[in-house]
C-alpha cells in the first residue's frame, strides 16, 4: 500500500490547482493524484471550441501540464484508474484492480460525468457525449464525414456544438424538452434571442420534444420524437445532464446530496476528507445557500481554497507568529481556516452571440426578476433578486456589465428602491458600486 500526505481524487482543474497549492507551500508533503483518465490536465472548456472540433489550432493547445510538471513536483500521477472503495476509519482508497492507498488528507474533486441515454437503440453508434477529451475526439472524427445531426438539449455545450456543426457544413435539428432555448437560465426573451440566431443559421428547433427511439442497423439513422416526428440523422450529440460519480464515497459514510456536501471551508461532515469542484455543494457565503457551480472557474479556485484549508493543521505552516486570527493548538498557533468565497460567473459564445450567467440565476418562489433590454434589441439582461439584493444574472449580448453586476452580488447591495434604474438598459449600473 502507497502513502501519501495528501491525496487528490480527481485530476482536472480542482485537482490539479488542489496539488499545485500545496506543493508551492509544502516542499517536503507528499502528493498523490488519482485519475480516471490517461492524460495530465487539459482545458476541458476547449473541447466545445473550434479550435479543438474543427482542428482550426494544434491540439497540443489543450494541455494544460506536462507529464514533466508532475516530475518536478513531485506529485504522483495515478492515472486511468477508477476508485471503487473509501475507507474513511483506515483513511484508504481503492481503485479498480485492488491497488489501496493511504492518505491523511483527502480531496474528492471528481467532477461530473455525461448522463447516458436508457432509450431504445441508444447503444448504436454515432451517439456522442461531450465531456472527456476521448468524447471530443471521437465528435471531432464523426464531423468530418457526418451529414445530418440531432442535437439533444439546450446548454453551453449545446449551443457551441451547433454552431460548430454547422461551420463544418452539416444540417442540424435541434431537439430539447423546453419551450424555448436555455429554459429555464434564460426568461423567454433572451431564449428566442438565441433561438433566432440559430434558425438563421439554418437550425431547424424542435421545442417540448424528446426523443422515444433511436432508428438504425449497427449506426443511427434517425430518430422518432414522442411527438411522431421522424428526424434523419448520421451522428447524434446527446446532453441531457450530469451524474456524479461518488457513490464509494457515500458508502463510507461521506455526506450525499446531489454532490458532496461541504460547508464554507470545503470540508465533508467526515474528518480529513474535502471536496472542490464540480461535484461539491458547498454552502455559499455570498448568497447564503447550498450551491453547485459546475465551472472552470469555480473549480479552479476552490482547489486552492481546499488545499490551504488541507494544510491548515501541518507542520511547520501552523507556527504563525503574531497572527492574531490563528488559534492555539497546544503549544502552537495554527493556522485560521480560510472560507471559500466567490461569485461565480461564466460564458459562451456562438454564432456572434455572447451569453452569460452569474451567481445564483433561479428564480425560486421568493425571488423576482427584472429584465433590462429586449428581444427587439438583440440585447436581454435578467437580473434575478432575493430580499432587496441581486443574487444572479443571465444575459445576451451585454456583457459588458457582467463585472459591475458580478461586484454589485458579491458586495450584497441594496437595490429594493432602484428597480426603476435597474429595467432602464441605458442605467449605468456601475452607480450603485
């Protein structure tokens, strides 16, 4: 059995940036990470790009890290191995084949994985998922020959996939189970924004429809809606969720909700063992609620945070001198935990359309929304509020105030008595800074 000090389960952003914190304060700890996949740290938000589908730039552009950057680290890479079993009393993990390693802090950051298909002809092939860089690959091959697509849901992914699809020259319908594109992140007059800059580029939608059966010998063929519609296809793009793949850490007794539940320092309800990225619903101490934010962004810096809390109780960083916020352990001062505090923000783009989403964007029963310009102008903002404060945003084409409204969530303003500023869409919002 292998020991390390620390232990990384999950080798993409969290992970990764979790290892390379710690290593930067820690020269002497050792560092293990475990990974499902066969490859260093790559851009995952790349693989929807055209640069990576439609080969416009060197693959070689994704690579985040080098085999020789773990080398010189001195972090051990265990790749293209699954965990299987979590032992939190021994403080061990498993993987498929029997290997066990010790650990005396953990980092679950194992992301999310496709949500697969369980209708009828689902196993064919030319059905592709797009999370991993094998998925990518595989969508890139399929669209050099491909014809005819069927897109499946309304997300980022999704709207940056067509368009791709359609650079490449082939036809594509557009299936999802919504009224309109990116329901319910976006209200009804930013989705037919982006509905209308699809059909102009020949997307044929099929809104509040899903598919029944997929048609075809060995390779798709088509598809047949549970509305009656027949839709020819040779490859299928299929998006209809994530899963989480922690069903070994709830076994050990690891707190399961939707993902890994952690509070505001990305600890799990079991001693030693953090969480950080997409899989963790952590509580937000801006918005004050349970909260999963799967994005490049996030993940990034709640590696960070979860490695400085990680080593928070280690020799020889937990001898602070004079820090009045460290609390005494014994003879030593060690030091404060750090809370993860971010508003989390991301983009996409398409088709010349840039979209954007902040902060918490539900609109949940005790919540009101306030919209800022229009379908006619091509340009929507909502604004989604809770108690006299912003508390998420979701626009087309007007991100140029995604870094004011960002700050105005994060700073908690009060704006119960500006809704007249904020629905006037030449306001300038940066007033309330």
């Amino acid at each position: 059995m292998k020991e390390f000090k620390y232990l990384i389960v999950g080798g993409g952003i969290a992970g990764t940036t979790a290892a390379e914190t710690i290593r930067a304060k820690d020269s002497d700890g050792s560092i293990a990470i475990i990974t499902d996949e066969p490859y260093p740290l790559y851009s995952r938000v790349m693989l929807s790009k055209p640069s990576f589908l439609l080969e416009k730039t060197p693959k070689a552009n994704i690579w985040l890290k080098t085999d020789d950057w773990y080398k010189k680290n001195r972090i051990e890479l265990v790749s293209g191995k699954s965990v299987v079993a979590l032992d939190v009393v021994a403080k061990t993990v498993t993987v498929g084949g029997g290997e066990i390693f010790g650990y005396e802090k953990l980092l679950l950051a194992v992301g999310a994985r496709a949500r697969r298909w369980d209708i009828p002809g689902a196993d064919k092939k030319g059905i592709y998922y797009l999370r991993t860089l094998d998925e990518a690959k595989e969508i890139a091959a399929a669209m050099k020959t491909a014809k005819r697509a069927v897109v499946i849901g309304s997300s980022c992914v999704a709207f940056e996939a067509i368009e791709n699809l359609r650079s490449a020259g082939i036809e594509v319908a557009e299936v999802m189970l919504e009224k309109y594109f990116w329901e319910p992140m976006l209200d009804e007059e930013g989705g037919r924004i982006v509905e209308k800059v699809l059909t102009e580029a020949g997307v044929k939608i099929f809104r509040q429809s899903e598919v029944k059966e997929v048609l075809g010998g060995e390779n798709v063929d088509g598809v047949i809606t549970k509305n009656g519609e027949k839709i020819g296809c040779d490859m299928i793009l299929c998006g209809i969720g994530v899963i989480y793949p922690v069903e070994w850490a709830k076994a050990a007794g690891v707190k399961v909700n939707r993902g890994v539940v952690v509070n505001e320092y990305l600890e799990t309800n079991t001693p030693d063992v953090w969480a950080a990225g997409d899989v963790a619903e952590y509580s937000d101490v801006v918005l004050e609620e349970q909260c999963m934010a799967g994005n490049w962004m996030n993940a990034r810096e709640q590696g960070r945070i979860a490695a400085l809390n990680m080593m928070a109780s280690f020799d020889p960083f937990d001898l602070v001198q004079g820090r009045p916020e460290s609390g005494r352990t014994g003879d030593k001062l060690r030091i404060k935990k750090e809370k993860f505090r971010l508003v989390s923000f991301y983009t996409s783009h398409g088709f010349g359309l840039n979209v954007a989403f902040g902060g918490d964007i539900r609109l949940l029963p005790e919540r009101t929304a306030i919209s800022r310009g229009s379908a006619e102008s091509a340009r929507h903002t909502r604004l989604i509020l809770h108690g006299g404060r912003i508390v998420g945003v979701a626009m087309v084409d007007r991100i140029f105030e995604l870094g004011t409204i960002v700050k105005l969530i994060e700073n908690r303003t009060d704006v119960s008595a500006k809704h007249k500023e904020l629905s006037d869409p030449n306001f300038d919002l940066k007033a309330f800074l």
